[in-house]
C-alpha cells in the first residue's frame, strides 16, 4: 500500500492508523508517533535528572512545568531524530522486511517534505529550550552534533549503540543545567549510567533485524555479541545501576530513590531472564517495556524530591 492509508510493518493497529486524519498519517508516522516508545525512552532520563536535581535543590516549585516541557520537548525531537534518521537511511530502509514500509521507503512522504518537516520539528523544540536558562539552552543544543552523526555509525562500527547512547541519555545533563545552571559530578554519574542502559536496550531491540543487518552490511551489538548478548546484557544493565546509584549517593538521595533504583535493577534482570534473542517479536516487547522500567526508576526519585522539598 502507498499513501496515507499505508501501515508501517511493526506499528499496526495504533491510533495513528484508525483516528488520526488520513492527510496527518505518514507525517505522524514519519515522526513515530504511532510508536511512541521512542519518545518515551527519549524522555525518560529527562525526567530522571530533573528529579534529581529537585531533590538536591528542595523546591519543588518549579518542577511540573520543567516536567511538561521536557515531556513536549522529548516527543518533538524524537519527531524529527526519526525524519533525520529516515531521510538519511532510506535506501537501507528499502532493503530491510520491517523498514521498507516506512513512510520515505515506501512513498508516502518524499524527501523534500520530510526535511520541511523535520526543520518544523526542530523549531517547536527549540522553542521550548528557549523557556530554559543560557547554559540549559547552549546544552541542549550541543547535542545537535551527536543526533547528526548518529545514523552513519551503523554503517562504520560494531558500536552504534554507544552514540545512540549518548544522544538518548542526553536528558540526564538536561535537569541539571536547568535546574542548577551547571552539569556535575552527579549529573555525569547519572548521564553514564543511563549511557550503560540504552546501550543494553537497544542490543535487544536490535536483534529484531539481525539477520537483515548482516546480509546488508548494517553494524551493531546485536551482530557483534550473538550469543554473548546475555552476559553483555549482565554487565551494561549491572553498570546501569551502579552508575545510577553513585549518582544518587553523591546527591543524597532518600530511599524512595533506592527503592525505584532496586527495582529497576529487578526489572533488568528480569528482561535478561525472559529474553530470546530468535525470537524478534519478543525482543520487541522486551525492548518496550524498558519504558516501564525507567518510570519505576522515576516514581523513585519523584518521591524522594517530594520528601526532600516537604
């Protein structure tokens, strides 16, 4: 199928495809909104940070707003991460089964208008970091030059996941700058571990396309750990969480924050226990529901900054 009624292999049955109107869909899509899981992995060391960084300020004032323009800004540049991605990966899109009906490869939106698009996009998102302090501004720019480079590293390393890593765990720099006007030891300590689990999420999801990445020259961990995916799983996920919890030692944090670290930490391994590697639907659902194990993690530290600032 073409046009707007066309479906994208992986996201079917959403609300993109049976509300949204038909002119809106391929943009949508183009933007992931009918898989929104990425916005919400974009999102969620946002919120972490911002957490953190309330916790350690004790005013609690300030954070539902920063929390909603984070949440705004997370969704609308992974819009446009995803139109750069697909305009600048759209002939290897084409080759690969669950790409190839995205909406560049499979005509629904030319290149010319993606990139209008994306530039729309990009403005909407730099109008809400202009809501935030010079240095949070000059910071979130600065990861500009990591989303750009992005796409290429799977054609180049084994470790593409490191500089998704980067470009994904961005946000935990982010409620520090804002909310402090600095980046510390403890937002380091955050950003690392968060580093450490995009690295690991992002090896299951991309077992899906395993297969199709080897016999097209498409680099990743997944290709690069095979079997070894398991006990590489063990050790980002582990450096994950000791990370996190440096980071919350050196902020004080209460044990509401230890709580949602330990269970996070169970949820991890949790995802390792039921992971089949063969089986590309339920790297899938594993992969989603990281997004639940973040929020855990979150919930934690949200309140532990309510009990800090009471």
């Amino acid at each position: 199928m073409r046009g707007a009624a066309a479906r994208v292999a992986d996201a079917t049955g959403n609300w993109v495809d049976t509300r949204a109107p038909q002119w809106s869909r391929p943009y949508l899509r183009l933007s992931r909104l009918d898989r929104p899981i990425g916005s919400w992995l974009l999102l969620l060391p946002c919120w972490w940070s911002a957490a953190l960084a309330t916790g350690v300020t004790r005013d609690i004032g300030p954070l539902p707003l920063i929390l909603a323009l984070f949440f705004t800004g997370a969704f609308v540049m992974r819009g446009a991460g995803c139109a750069w991605n697909d305009i600048t990966d759209r002939d290897l899109d084409a080759r690969v089964e669950r790409t190839r009906s995205r909406p560049i490869p499979s005509g629904q939106v030319s290149v010319p208008r993606a990139s209008v698009f994306l530039v729309v996009q990009c403005l909407i998102g730099l109008a809400v970091l202009l809501q935030f302090n010079r240095f949070a501004v000059a910071t979130g720019i600065a990861s500009l030059v990591i989303v750009a480079v992005y796409p290429f590293m799977k054609r180049i390393t084994w470790w593409p996941q490191i500089v998704l890593g980067l470009a994904f765990s961005w946000g935990a720099l982010m409620g520090f700058a804002v909310l402090l006007g600095r980046i510390d030891a403890t937002a380091l300590l955050l950003y690392a571990g968060s580093i450490a689990w995009v690295i690991g999420y992002d090896t299951i999801y991309a077992h899906q396309d395993a297969e199709d990445d080897a016999l097209i020259g498409i680099k990743s961990t997944a290709l690069l750990f095979g079997a070894r995916t398991y006990r590489a799983l063990m050790v980002f996920y582990a450096a994950a969480v000791v990370l996190i919890g440096a980071a919350l030692a050196l902020a004080g944090a209460g044990f509401p924050a230890w709580i949602g670290l330990a269970v996070f930490a169970a949820h991890l391994g949790w995802q390792i226990r039921r992971l089949q590697i063969g089986d590309p639907r339920l790297c899938l659902r594993i992969f989603k529901s990281n997004r639940d194990a973040g929020l855990l993690l979150f919930v934690g530290l949200l309140a532990d900054a309510l009990m800090r600032a009471a």
